[in-house]
C-alpha cells in the first residue's frame, strides 16, 4: 500500500472537495485490492454513512454499511423474496462481509457482480458524495461510470408487488461466481408490467421489458422471450474460468432459471 495522503473528514462537503482534487475513496469491496497505489485517499468513516432505514420514498442504505448487515437485515430480506440479502451474503466469506462495503461492491468491477446484478434489477437510484440531494438510476450510472464516491442507495417504492430470483454458477457453491443473473417480475395481480434481468459478468446484460397491460405470460412465454433477447444482446468472451460459447449459453439457463422461480414465487402468493 502506497499512500502519500491520507484523510478522514468529518463533514461530507470535505470529502466531496478533497476527491474532486484527485483523491480515491476508501471503500473495500468484497475482493479487496492487494495494493493500493494512490496519491491520497479519503476515509469515509465519520461521515456516518453506514445504515440501512425504510423512509417513505424507499429503502436508503448507505455506502459503507457492512454487507454482512445487508445480509441480515429484516428491511433487505423483505424486497423481492430477499434477493439483495442473498446477494451481499453470496458476495464474501462471514469475515470480510463483516468489513466489505455497499459502496466497495459498486466500484468493485472486478469483484462478485451479484450486488451490482440485483440492485439493477431493484430499479436501485444512487446519490453522491457531491451531489447527496440528486440521485441517477444504477442502469444510467452503468452506462457512464464517473469516479465519484457513492453516499446512498435507495430502493424506490412500488405499488406493485416485485418477485426475485438470484442464480449463480462457480466452481464451488461459496466461490466467487463465474456467471449471475438476476430477475426482478413487477406484478398487481392479473398482469406482468415490468421484467427486469441482469446477467455478469462476461456478458454483461441488462434488460429492463416494460410490458403494460398485457395479460400475464405463462413460465415458458416468459423464458422464450428472455432467451431470444439474452442471445441477441449477448457479446462473451472466453477467459481462464469458461470459454464464450459456454457463457452465452450459461447466461440463457440461469436467467431461465431465476425467471421461474421468481414467476412461480408470484404465482404462488398470487394464486
């Protein structure tokens, strides 16, 4: 580790100052960097950021809350059959979720995509250190991913009810994945308004089908169509963990499998 400055503020305006001149942010992910090579860095931990709380337009969590309390906390496990609980459980051993970050596993482009996956498909909004009172959508922030700080996460509200469905492949149950798909069905009853899916990393897809007032698809019309779309969109390349032919087509089962599980979630409290 080789750091020439180092920071810990108190108030958020100067930590936003001191990265706007170049410093980076300390936030541990779940795979935490060997070394870190950096001119100054900001630490981030008075600046009480480290919570997770229902507030009336949606559920807030902070950047440096801990992932083992996203894993455990009442409030997560609630949304979407407990998708964003499962996700930071998945993401690390007990011991480094206990450290490992919200914020890290955002900025952590390397490391477990399931947090990122899943938070997209919770249609998740971000906010900033310098900009903490406006927020953009996680899939616009994807798509341009400044250097900025994250402050928050927040969960919008839905009148709808929105069923998840995580699923992973690895070389071991608890290793980190090869492949993850996420799929979140927004559902008031007789119809499917909204499907979102989320597959990484290598591909990387995201698919947000906004569906209206069409009646609800069955399993397999929705697995069909899912299927189509990943193939079309689909742009993997081979590496030491899987070659490109296996990933595309890995990426069409485990989003298959995740919609139908969330789809048979609905069905089941929906009858």
């Amino acid at each position: 580790m080789t750091v020439r400055d180092y920071h810990r503020p108190t108030e958020l305006k100067t930590a936003a100052e001191l990265l706007r001149t170049g410093a980076r942010p300390l936030l541990l992910g779940p795979r935490p960097p060997l070394e870190i090579e950096a001119e100054a860095v900001v630490d981030l931990i008075q600046l009480g950021l480290s919570y997770i709380r229902e507030e009336a337009d949606g559920l807030h969590i902070g950047a440096l809350t801990p992932l083992q309390e996203i894993a455990t906390s009442p409030l997560a496990q609630a949304r979407a059959n407990g998708i964003l609980s499962q996700a930071a459980e998945l993401s690390a051993h007990l011991g480094l979720r206990h450290i490992a970050t919200l914020g890290g596993a955002l900025l952590s482009n390397d490391g477990p995509p399931e947090v990122r996956l899943v938070l997209y498909t919770l249609n998740a909004h971000i906010a900033f250190l310098d900009t903490a009172d406006a927020e953009i959508s996680l899939a616009a922030w994807q798509e341009n991913p400044a250097g900025q700080a994250p402050n928050r996460i927040r969960l919008p509200n839905s009148s709808l009810r929105i069923s998840g469905a995580l699923e992973r492949i690895a070389r071991t149950p608890k290793d980190q994945a090869i492949l993850a798909a996420a799929v979140a069905i927004s559902s008031n009853g007789p119809h499917i308004p909204r499907v979102c899916v989320a597959i990484g990393p290598n591909p990387n897809i995201y698919l947000d089908i906004t569906r209206g007032e069409e009646p609800v698809m069955n399993a397999a019309q929705l697995t069909n169509a899912l299927a189509e779309l990943i193939h079309a969109k689909s742009n993997a390349s081979s590496d030491y963990l899987a070659s490109a032919d296996y990933r595309r087509e890995m990426a069409v089962v485990l989003a298959e499998r995740a919609a139908i599980r969330a789809y048979h979630s609905l069905k089941t409290n929906n009858p």
